[in-house]
C-alpha cells in the first residue's frame, strides 16, 4: 500500500532538487485476518449493541478500505478522508446491514459512492489532473543500478497511467482486477446491466493500454501492468505476494468487445475533425444502381429468406433507438474478416451521417441503405401484426427474432446463430453516456464526400405542385435530412388545396383548415408525412413507403426503373391505386401519381431545393391553431386516397 511522503531528490546530473512521492513497501499497517464466518459473528455481535465487537469491524475496515480507497484516488490526504467518511457512514447505517456475510462488500459500496460523489461530474467525463502529481515515484537502491532504472522507470509509467484514467475506468478495473468481482456484482455496483459493466470494462482495458502506450509500453504490457499496479498498493507484502491478475479476468466475450468498440473514443478516425463529414446525411447504396465497391450479397436489415447462404458470424447489426421503438433509428453493421475473428464497421447511419467503409476508405453518399434484393427492411422491435403482412406481401417469412420494449435509448445487437436464424444478442436501456455510434476506422482511412449541398447542410425546404380531380395544388414543406437536424430544423408541410382549404402540419399536430380559417379536422403531427421520405429517421425512402403501406395492410409491389436511378413502388388499395417514384440515390420521394374509380389521374411532383438562401415567405412554418387537440384517428398512408375521394 501507499505510505507517500514528500521528500527533496538531488537529480545527480543537474544538482537541482525536486519534490518528488515516495512509496514504500515496508507496510506500517497490520491487521489480524479474520475469517467470513469469525467476522460475520461480530457483524451479529455489534448489530446486538456489543461495542468491542463494532469497534473491531471499524479498525478492519479502516485497513480494508485504504487499499480500496488508495486505488480509486491515488491521493494520500483523499484516501484518508473518504475512509474516514466511509467508517462514520458506516457506524449511521450499520442497523440496515441485512447479510453479515456481505460486511465488506457493503463497506465496499459505501466507500465508492463516497468516491463517485467526491469526483461528481469529472466521474464521467475526465481525468484526474496531473497537477495534484508532485514527480515521480522513488527508487529503491539496488546492486544493479540500470536494473533498478528501468524496474522504477516501469513503476512511474504504470502509475502515471493509472491516475491519467477517468474515474470510472480504474473503479471498474479495480473491481474486476483486485476485487475479484463478476460483471453481475460490478452492475449492481454501477447501477448498469451486465453487459454495459462488460462493454465498460473493454474500454477501461483500452484506454489504459493507450496511455500505456504513449509511454512507450507495447501491447502486451496490459497484464503485466494491472499486475504491478496491484503488487504496489497491496496492504501488505503477503497480499501482494499472492496478487495475480490473469488473461480471464480481462476477457469480455466477443459482444462486449463488440460493444467496447462502437462507444470507444480512442483509435478511431476522428470524421468531424477530419472536416469532411460535419452534418448532413449519408448514404449506402448497395451496387443495385451502381459498381461502387459494395457488396450485393449483404442483407443489412437481417430480413433474408431461409434459403440465404449468409455464414453464421459473417455480421452483426446494431440499432439504436434514441427516442425508442417504433422511432428514429441509428444503425451500425459490423462485419468479420475472413478468418471470422476481426470485426470492422462496414455500414454506419447516425445521428450526423452515414458512412460506407471498404479498401481503407470511407464513402459518403446522399442516400440511406436498403436490402439489395429491394426486400422490405426489418427491424427486431417491428410490429408484429406489420410484420406478417409484409412477410405475406413478399411471401416468405423474416427469419428475425422479434423482441418488445419501447424506452428511450434502446440499443439491439443482432446476428446470425447456427440455424441462420437472426438472434437478439443483448438489449437495454444505454445506461453509458458515451456516443455509440462510432468507428474503429484506422486513422488512415481516406473519405470521400459525395454528397450533395442540401445532404452536406442536413436539411432543406421543397416544393409540392400537382392536380386533383383536375384542379391544381400547392405547397411547402421543411424536411430534415439526419436525425441531429430534426429537433431544430423541423419537418412541417403545408399544402394548398382548390377549394381555398389548408393542409397542415408541424410538430404540434396536424389539421384540415377551410376557406374560412376553420379546424375542421384535427390529427397528430405527422399525419400527412405518412407515406412520404422521413429520412431523419433512418430508413430509406423505400422502405419508409412501403412499412407505412404495411401498417394499414395495403398490397405493394415493387420494381427498379431500368436506365435510373429510380424505384416505383405500387400501392393498391381497394379500387384505388397510388404509384410512387423514388429517387435512390438521393433517398427521397419524387412523384405520386394516384387514382381511383371515381376520378381521374392525380399527381404531386416534389422538388427539393439545393440552395435556401433564396426562399421565400412560402416556407415560414405554418401555424397550428392554438389549443387544439387531435379529435380524429390519424388515416396514416391512406391520407392521400381520402382526399382523392373528398373524404378528407
């Protein structure tokens, strides 16, 4: 353990001294070790009122937690303060100690809180300054001088790179490594689930092996370095005599890795700094429209057929849910080598892009990624009844597993198991405040930009013009092109209809107003957006159609336009039949040409606008009446049939 003192060194070259901090491993500290059942007995004892027994218990935790404590903080005058607070809390609530046998698992949970509130936001998010570091740790003399250098010089790397950690990253390692706890232990100790303490611990284990690094240490210094942090903040020689850290106290399983990796915030290519990918959206198209270097064979959405020759381990999806199921989905596809044990992210949408990475370079493009066979994209959080009609439409049955839940930052790992059926690996509540969707992009990736001004800015206005029944219509609207854009820059529509009516609508709801200014009908916000692009919130344009179609079980059937960039999906409900043009490479709606037996051809034709430095008044959002309250069902896709049929 600890016994730093300051002291003045005479550097021997120089002449000049220095303060530097000692440690000594002559321990002062001696505690008689008390067996589980010997010191559950005074638990029981001192919980009666005998007062030897809880004094007893007082001087072995105040041992106890100091080489705890000491570990967390790396601070002398610290340590002591938070033992002392820790002993005094204690002796408070030791009537609600409930297990005996748990004595110093409940001491160690009252001296970590006393840590975490003690470092209170710097927990999360910083280091410890360096500051409060006074020099290096001295040596002891030795008969080999130079081997005594390089043991001391080794000694300062590792604890220098201890206390560089954030906080929470050497509580974790300290848990695990010298605590001897399992993940399960460490969740409950950190309020997370099992596997966030798993994905934790990698980046612990990561980011220490950098500072490492930067040291000059190689990889394979990890263990060796937990080990002799271990050795010299032992309690006693004897404890650090029998201290050993071994390669399966570091393992995390394969998903926790997986996990590490997105959240981690080192050794990845830092996009936004690299000054190429700062907002807009990207886009994966998958060599249906193109040779761009882009596997055709890739189911991303995990929705193939049971005939797929997919290998088990080829990929893993992860989706995540900022708002929860059912809304805006962020999505990252992790691929294997060939050797089926190095995983690299290929596929990437996020809250600010989306990105496509093969040969060391990273492609950015206008549109969102779809299933190359233009199968509908399935989510594991889908609807169940939408999913059977789509699974009807397209005859064949999604081999994905279905889970249920709807909180806010949902995060789904899913992947092929032995019987190429698409499991659900883990799901929670992120519970860690860290972005998820990074890469692991090696900092040579190159990255190419090919979108266009309104993609690379993130959100645009456009136009709606066309006919119904003969009469023409008009109207703006504002779309958000990534989900970053969507709180500020708000998807809102309003069109012009021939009869002096209004359609309207914002984030506050959605309304038919007629010529006199009435409310006549009353919806939710984003009724009349069904069936069109929502590109903000992950899906492509295609598949945002056709799962609206699916919702209301309606037939649709879909076809690329040879010669183009375009897809035409078909829609057909009851004697009406809506045909939508779909832009895919740019991922948005250009046309809907729709009829029925009792009218003519109808059509509205979208026009997006590259430049907004030249709008005018038509695109200032629309008011929603105030104090309105939605009254009717939203109709959803069929919005547009009932206002061909003057049902709206």
């Amino acid at each position: 353990m600890y016994h730093p003192s300051n002291k003045l060194h005479k550097n021997q070259k120089t002449g000049k001294k220095t303060t530097i901090l000692s440690v000594s491993l002559n321990y002062n500290i001696q505690m008689q070790t008390l067996t589980e059942n010997e010191r559950a007995q005074l638990v029981k004892k001192a919980q009666l009122g005998d007062k030897d027994s809880l004094n007893r218990l007082a001087e072995e935790a105040r041992v106890y937690l100091h080489e705890y404590v000491m570990r967390l903080t790396l601070q002398k005058d610290l340590t002591q303060d938070i033992v002392q607070e820790s002993i005094l809390e204690m002796f408070k609530v030791f009537h609600k100690l409930k297990n005996a046998d748990r004595f110093l698992a409940w001491l160690d949970g009252i001296a970590f809180n006393k840590v975490r509130s003690h470092y209170g936001r710097k927990w999360r998010h910083k280091t410890i300054s360096l500051s409060d570091f006074n020099g290096e740790l001295a040596c002891h003399e030795g008969q080999n001088a130079l081997a005594d250098t390089i043991n001391n010089e080794l000694k300062q790397i590792v604890i220098k790179s201890m206390r560089e950690l954030a906080p929470r990253y050497r509580a974790i390692i300290i848990m695990r490594c010298y605590k001897d706890m399992s993940f399960s232990e460490i969740a409950e100790s950190l309020s997370c689930t099992k596997f966030g303490a798993q994905s934790l611990f990698y980046r612990a284990k990561r980011s220490l092996a950098k500072k490492l690094g930067s040291y000059g240490l190689g990889k394979g210094s990890l263990l060796m370095a937990l080990v002799l942090f271990g050795k010299l903040t032992s309690t006693s020689e004897a404890a650090a005599a029998n201290l050993a850290v071994t390669a399966a106290t570091l393992n995390v399983g394969t998903a926790a890795t997986l996990a590490g990796m997105v959240a981690s915030k080192t050794a990845i290519v830092s996009l936004v700094a690299a000054g190429a990918l700062t907002g807009g959206t990207v886009a994966v198209n998958q060599g249906i429209l193109s040779n761009d270097n882009q596997n055709q064979d890739t189911n991303i959405f995990f929705n193939s057929s049971e005939e797929s020759s997919i290998t088990d381990n080829m990929q893993q999806s992860w989706l995540y849910f900022p708002d929860g199921s059912g809304n805006s989905v962020m999505m990252r596809l992790l691929k294997y080598d060939d050797s089926g044990q190095n995983p690299y992210c290929q596929y990437m949408q996020n809250q600010h892009a989306n990105y496509y990475y093969d040969n060391d370079t990273v492609s950015i493009n206008n549109s969102r990624i779809y299933n190359p066979d233009l199968s509908v994209a399935r989510l594991p959080n889908d609807n169940v009844d939408m999913s059977r009609f789509i699974s009807r439409v397209e005859g064949r049955q999604s081999n994905i597993e279905h889970i249920s839940g709807n909180k806010k930052g949902l995060l789904l790992i899913s992947g092929y198991s032995n019987d190429n059926k698409i499991r659900v690996i883990d799901r929670y509540s992120t519970i860690l405040e860290e972005e998820y969707f990074q890469s692991n992009w090696p900092q040579s990736t190159k990255v190419v930009d090919n979108r266009d001004e309104m993609h690379k800015r993130g959100w645009t206005y456009f136009t709606v013009e066309g006919n119904i029944g003969g009469k023409n219509i008009s109207g703006t609207g504002q779309i958000p092109l990534v989900y970053e854009a969507s709180n500020k820059f708000r998807p809102w529509l309003k069109i012009q209809l021939s009869d002096g009516s209004r359609i309207i609508d914002t984030n506050k709801g959605a309304c038919i107003v007629d010529k006199n200014g009435k409310t006549t009908e009353i919806y939710q916000a984003g009724t009349f957006f069904s069936g069109l692009s929502r590109p903000w919130m992950g899906l492509h344009s295609v598949d945002t159609v056709r799962r609206d179609a699916a919702k209301e079980h309606i037939e649709f059937e879909t076809k690329l336009l040879s010669g183009t960039n375009n897809a035409e999906v078909t829609l057909t409900y009851e004697q009406n039949e809506l045909v939508y043009t779909i832009d895919m490479k740019n991922d948005l709606v250009k046309k809907i040409v729709f009829s029925s037996a009792n009218s003519d051809e109808n059509e509205l034709r979208f026009n997006y606008l590259q430049n907004i430095d030249d709008s005018d008044d038509s695109f200032v959002e629309p008011i929603f009446p105030r104090n309105a309250r939605s009254t009717q069902n939203s109709p959803g896709i069929k919005w547009l049939v009932e206002l061909v049929n003057n049902n709206l």
